[in-house]
C-alpha cells in the first residue's frame, strides 16, 4: 500500500448525498477478475457518468478535463452507504483517488478505503459546502491534505482540522494493511510455535506452503 503522508492534488466537488456503494461499483463489475491493466476504474460511477448508449454525461463534474487527474473528492453526506462491498472501495483506488471528503460515510466503506490507502476525511456539511463553492468557483483548484498534521488546506488557504483514529493514522502513514501488522510479529509467532511444538510433540504441525 502507498504511504500516505501530504497530498496536494486537484480536488472535484461531488455534490450528491447518498451515493451508494452499488453506485459506486456496479454490481455487473464484480464479476471482473481486478489486476493490472484490467482494473475497476472504468466501473467507478459508471452511471453516473455514462449514459445508456455509454457516451459521458457532458453535465457530470468528473468528465469535465480540468477534474481529469483528480485525486481528491469532496462529497455529499453518506457516501458509501448501502453494502460492504469492498470493490467499491478499489474503484475509487483505481479510478486515482486517494482522497474522500464529505460530511459523513458508510461505516464499512470509510474502513475499506484506508485499508487500501484512500484517506477518508469527515468534516462538518457547513465546511464541505464551503469547499464546494470555492471549487466551483474555480475549476480545478488544489487543496492540500497533511495526515501527519491532520490538517487540510482548503484553495482559500484556510485551514480545517480533522480526526482519525491513531491506528488508522499510523497505518496510512507508514503505507501498511492489517497483514503488514501481523508480519512485524513474524519472529515472535514462529518462536512462540517452534516452542509450543517442542512442549506439546503431539500437537499436529501447521501446514506450510
């Protein structure tokens, strides 16, 4: 997982509530096999984005160039709500985001996006709607999001605090996932095994690939 220490990135303002995690990943593209090359970013918002004939909607924020390499979104309250599917979460990676913004989302879905490197940041509806306007306001403007200061940096250069649990923090920032953390007590698992097997012979051996 890439660390995520300061981000300053164009930010788009998504200014729809309750976007489900179903909208957010189609179910149709579950189905998909993700890897390299063969991702889920074409399937992020798909219909929002797309029409029926699959011609991008001229109206829909984030077909406008200028939100092209956008890595942040600011969003409506409950975004992510609905399942916990996890895909949803890896359509926003794929599609290049690596920051969330809004007032307040799915539980599950908040999780699964840190998990995998997507800083989900709550702040209160009166200063998400305050960063809708200065981004429609201008088009394509930066914002700056410092997750060791838990500070983000709005275009007006204001400055709004958030929180994040310290575990979370922790692990953002060093680019690591709940396997990571049980692999840095590797040493201390195997000695504990090794000498579990030795007072306790009969005990069946783990398999090991």
């Amino acid at each position: 997982m890439e660390p995520f220490t300061v981000l300053t990135a164009v930010a788009a303002p998504l200014e729809i509530a309750s976007i489900d995690t179903g909208m957010i990943l189609p179910g149709r593209y579950m189905r998909r096999h993700r890897r390299p090359g063969h991702d889920y970013g074409e399937a992020f918002l798909y219909d929002l984005r797309f029409d029926a004939t699959g011609q991008p909607r001229a109206d829909f924020v984030l077909n406008a160039p200028v939100y092209r390499n956008a890595k942040i979104l600011v969003t409506g309250r409950d975004f992510g709500c609905g399942s916990s599917r996890e895909g949803a979460a890896f359509a926003a990676l794929d599609f290049g985001l690596r920051a969330l913004v809004g007032p307040s989302f799915g539980e599950i879905f908040q999780v699964n996006c840190i998990q995998n490197g997507i800083l989900a940041i709550t702040l209160a509806e009166t200063i998400v709607q305050d960063l809708w306007l200065q981004l429609r306001e201008r088009p394509g403007a930066e914002m700056t999001i410092d997750l060791p200061n838990q500070s983000l940096i709005a275009p007006d250069r204001s400055a709004h605090a958030f929180e994040i649990s310290p575990l979370r923090k922790d692990r953002l920032v060093r680019g690591i996932d709940d396997i990571d953390v049980t692999l840095e007590y590797r040493d201390a698992i195997e000695s504990f095994e090794a000498k579990r097997r030795a007072a306790n012979p009969w005990l069946p051996t783990a398999h090991r690939e």
